[in-house]
C-alpha cells in the first residue's frame, strides 16, 4: 500500500468517527431549509399534486376544464377576515372568482391591486370574487393588507389551511401561493391559475366562463 493510500485511510477513518454528529448536523439544517421552503411563497407552478381533476394546461398557463367533466367546488363557510360568517354557498349563481392569498406573501401584493380592479369591474356582470386569506396566523396582518392594497371583497380566514385541504386531491398545492379558481355558475371548478396573474391574464381566465349561458 502506499504512502499515499495510507494517509487517505487514516483520514477516512478520522472523518467516520465524527460522521454521526456530522449527519445530525446536516439532517438539523436540512429539516430547517424544508420548513423554510414550504413556508415561503410561490412565484407559481403548474401542478396541483395529482389527482383525476380534468384541467388542461393552456398556452396562457391558465388551466380549464370542460363544463362537463368539472368537479363541484367544496363547502367553504367560516369567518371572514373583517370578522362576519363567509359562505361561498351564498353566491352560486354568479361566477365566483377564489383568490388564494397570505399578507406575507410578495407575489400576492404584486396582483391585488388588478383583482380589485377586475372585481370592480364585473360585480354588475355577476362576478363575486373571493378571498382565502391562509397561514396568517394574525389576522391584523391580513387586515393591513386590505385596507392597504385596497381590497373590498371579503375573505375567509383559514390560517392553518383546513379549507384548502377540503379541495379534491390535485385541485390547489397547499405550497403554492398564490392560487385562483373561478366557480361557475353552478359550483363547479372550471379554471385554475397556480402563478400571480395580472390583471389582462386574470380576465382572459374569467371571461369564457363568464360568457356560458346561464
């Protein structure tokens, strides 16, 4: 054996007898880096996980789904984020627009300003939009943020995301925020956007669904 060998066995060996702890160290930040990844907000995705959904990718980056293969839209009710009891139920009948959004999230400040807009300008069309205001954990957060961005249209209040999971498997990734969907008129999920959307992008989504007859 030479020399050279020898000296790369011994130390080796040296670095083995410290690898436990090495590992412990390692798998320490690595969980840390995890928690920090699934925290943090989404520029945007295309998958929603898997799942028998029926959505087909646009050129746009917007997905749709056939009026007849979509899945009816959960039962969504709770507080909102003003205080008052939510229920999305409440509007069937309208195109219902769900923005999912968190205060903390930069990508969703950057498109608030366009969804008001765009819910200014097709209330009297028999669009409602609606917010999901998810892992606020104060809600004065999320009320600094509508009164800031200037957001009149109300929002659930899911902190811990529970309203999320009621959404069939492949429908929303719970780490990817923001989120939209427009309901049609029936309570049925018929578009999804997993990326910001601005607003010529957010009414090109709203707009085939908007022009179904009644």
């Amino acid at each position: 054996m030479s020399a050279a060998s020898r000296v790369f066995r011994r130390s080796n060996s040296a670095f083995e007898k410290r690898s436990p702890s090495r590992r412990a160290v390692l798998m320490t930040v690595g969980g840390a880096v995890g928690v920090l990844v699934l925290s943090a907000c989404s520029s945007g995705g295309t998958s929603g996980g898997g799942g028998d959904t029926h959505f087909v990718m646009g050129t746009d980056g917007i997905a749709r789904v056939k009026a007849g293969e979509r899945d009816a839209a959960p039962e969504l009710s709770g507080k909102s984020v003003a205080g008052p009891q939510l229920d999305v139920a409440s509007y069937k009948g309208k195109v219902v627009v769900l923005n999912v959004w968190g205060s903390w999230c930069s990508p969703c400040r950057a498109e608030a300003p366009g969804f008001q807009k765009v819910s200014e300008s097709l209330k009297s069309k028999g669009v409602q939009f609606v917010g999901i205001n998810t892992r606020d954990t104060n809600n004065d957060n999320a009320l600094a943020f509508e009164k800031q961005m200037g957001v009149t249209y109300p929002s659930l209040s899911d902190p811990t995301g529970k309203l999320l999971l009621r959404f069939k498997k492949g429908t929303l990734n719970l780490q990817t925020i923001p989120s939209t969907l427009v309901i049609d008129r029936e309570g049925r999920i018929a578009a999804r956007s997993l990326s910001p959307l601005s607003e010529e992008r957010l009414r090109e989504m709203i707009d085939p669904v908007l022009a179904e007859k009644a």
